[in-house]
C-alpha cells in the first residue's frame, strides 16, 4: 500500500475578448491563411486592460475549487506556474492565496515557461507523497499578449491569454498499480545550453522592464518533436505502458503540426488527442490545465481513463505526466 496525487478538481477560465487572425492581419504583415497553414491557431483570447495574470489564475482557481467540491481553506499549497507575473514580486501564487482568503500553507510560482504545469504537477506529487502537504492547487496561467512584440509576425500570431487549475488531493493506503485513479508519474527536463532558442530579452536584473519573445521558430519546432516524443516514451516505459494504452494524449498547445508530427512519432490516434490551439493559440503555462478542462467539461475524459500530458517551452525545458483518471 502507498500513496497517490489524485485530481479532485480542474477550471479554467478564458479572458472576454477574442482577436481573430482576420482581425490581427489588419495590424500585422500576416494573413488567416498562413497562421491557420502553420499553425491551425484560428483565434486567441486577450486579457483586457487592468486585468492581471492574478485575476485570470484566480477565476480558474475559483471554477477548479467549486468543481472538486472543497472550500479554498482546505488547500495548504498552491503553485502558479507562470512566465507573465504580475509583478517581480511576491509570486502570483501569494497574491492568489490573498484573493482566495487563505492565510496559512504556502505559495509559490514556478518559472518553466510553458512546462510550468507539469513542474507544478512533478513538485506537488513529491509533497503530497511524501506527506508534507494533504490538498493542493496547481494553477497555469499567463498574459503572454503583455510579453509580446505586436510589430514581430514571426511571434504576436502564436500567443493567447487564459488559465486553468487542478485541485490535487493525497489518497493514502492504496494500491500503487498503473489502475490506481491519479498522477502515476511526472518526468521534467530542461537544457540550459539551448536558452537562446527561445527567450525574453528583458527582466528586472537585465534591462529593468519584462521585455518580449525572440523566438527562433525553426530550431525550436525541430526539439519540439524529439524531446516531446522521447518524454512520452520515457513516461510509457516508467510505467510499462504502450501508447495505445493512452486514452486521451493533453499535449501542449504550441502548432497543430509539431502535435501531428508528435503522435505520428508515437503512432497514436489523432482522435486520442486532446486539440484546442485553434481557439486558445499557445497560452504557455495554461494551456495544458485549459485543455484538460476543455475535454472534462464535455465529457470525453472518463473515469479510468490514462492520461498523458506533455509540453515544452523556453530554457528550452520540458516534461510529461501521466495519469489515471
Ligand atoms: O511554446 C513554446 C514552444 N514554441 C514552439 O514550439 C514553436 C515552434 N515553432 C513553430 O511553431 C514554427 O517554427 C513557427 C509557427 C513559429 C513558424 O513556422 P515555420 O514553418 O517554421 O515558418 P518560418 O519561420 O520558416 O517562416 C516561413 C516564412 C518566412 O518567409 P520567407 O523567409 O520564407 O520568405 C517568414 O518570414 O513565413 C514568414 N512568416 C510569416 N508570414 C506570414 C513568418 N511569420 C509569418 C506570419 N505571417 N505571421
């Protein structure tokens, strides 16, 4: 008998206005021809003025704590993986644990760009397992429309607003099989040699403001695809499953053609794949937990089934989870 990181509970939560690639080539040397071809991002949410990253991760956290049926004083941990913070400091998780009334437990933000959900997933199983926390909140939220350069065509079209939440619970004395409802394991990587592929060029200890995007696509597109399937295999194998064992794949929402090239890796099925880039575009850190809602809400996730979620983003870093629904 053990113990295991189960989801009670996930929401997310889509900022109100919606910019169209119609809408975004009367300002930008782009067409919906070329962003859909490329990509098969069709529109993106944009936060509106004054609405912070804060906000958008609270209403998710919000939506996720209603739907795991706890109050938010139940949680004694909650992590906000995040690039776009509100502010150099405290940590977004701190002023999301001062929305949500708590006083107690801890907050932190975990910078992995967009694998910050499955870092937050990987260190909160760790301390749900190893007993230090009982209930926690991973939340995925980001504003990347603040952190982008809206005259560079090659990385405004890629990026949304938005955030999603998962309320984690410790389930002790159980079975530690691959049939046990939760997080059966998480696998993080990163590889700091690569950082100048996919980085912010500000920050408050270089040039004193949060800077933008430089991206350079091509070479990131191309570790996209291996490092993506190497971690799903090495996810599979941790847990001597087969990919046709995978009920439903959450991937990361950065281009419909690395997903594609990624489950062709792997030989899956495209109907296993959970794809929601065409309305969110890639909203970094939250677009796996917008996802994941997207396909509990409607019920395609079911209990029992196996989850697989993968991402990866600047540093360049990179991760899976894999869970038994
Ligand atoms: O979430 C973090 C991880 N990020 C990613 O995984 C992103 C990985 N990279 C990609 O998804 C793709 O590389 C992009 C979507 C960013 C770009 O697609 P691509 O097929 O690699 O295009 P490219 O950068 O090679 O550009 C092809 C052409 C260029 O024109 P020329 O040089 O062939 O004349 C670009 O100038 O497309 C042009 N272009 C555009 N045209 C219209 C670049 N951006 C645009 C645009 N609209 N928005």
């Amino acid at each position: 008998m053990g113990s295991r990181s189960r989801i009670i509970g996930c929401g997310s939560y889509l900022p109100e206005k919606i910019l169209t690639n119609d809408e975004l080539a009367i300002a930008v040397d782009t067409s919906d021809e070329w962003i859909t071809a490329r990509t098969g991002i069709k529109r993106r949410h944009i936060a509106g003025e004054g609405e912070f990253t804060s906000d958008l991760a609270h209403q998710a956290s919000i939506r996720a704590l209603e739907n795991a049926g706890i109050k938010a004083t139940d949680l004694d941990l909650i992590i906000v993986g995040t690039t776009t913070p509100d502010e150099t400091f405290p940590a977004t998780a701190v002023t999301l644990q001062g929305r949500l009334g708590l006083q107690g437990g801890a907050a932190f933000d975990v910078q992995a760009v967009c694998s910050g959900f499955i870092y937050g997933l990987s260190i909160v199983d760790s301390m749900l397992r190893s007993g230090q926390v009982e209930t926690a909140l991973v939340v995925g939220a980001e504003t990347m429309s603040r952190i982008l350069d809206w005259e560079d065509r090659a990385t405004c079209v890629l990026f949304g607003d938005g955030a999603g939440a998962v309320v984690i619970k410790a389930e002790n004395g159980v079975a530690e099989t691959t049939e046990t409802p939760g997080i059966l394991s998480t696998h993080i990587h990163s590889d700091g040699q690569l950082r100048d592929l996919l980085y912010c060029d500000g920050g408050p200890s270089t040039t004193g403001n949060a800077g933008v995007v430089k991206m350079m696509g091509k070479e990131v597109y191309k570790h996209a695809v291996t490092n993506l399937t190497d971690v799903v295999v090495e996810a599979l194998a941790a847990n001597s499953l087969q990919p046709e064992d995978i009920d439903w794949l959450v991937p990361h929402q950065a281009n419909r053609r690395i997903i594609d090239s990624t489950i062709k890796k792997l030989g899956l099925a495209e109907d296993k794949v959970v794809m929601t880039i065409a309305d969110h575009a890639n909203t970094s850190a939250a677009s796996i937990p917008l996802a994941l809602d997207a396909a509990l809400s409607d019920g395609r996730i079911q209990s029992g089934d196996l989850i697989l979620m993968e991402a990866m983003g600047g540093g360049l870093t990179w991760g899976a989870a894999i869970v038994r629904w």
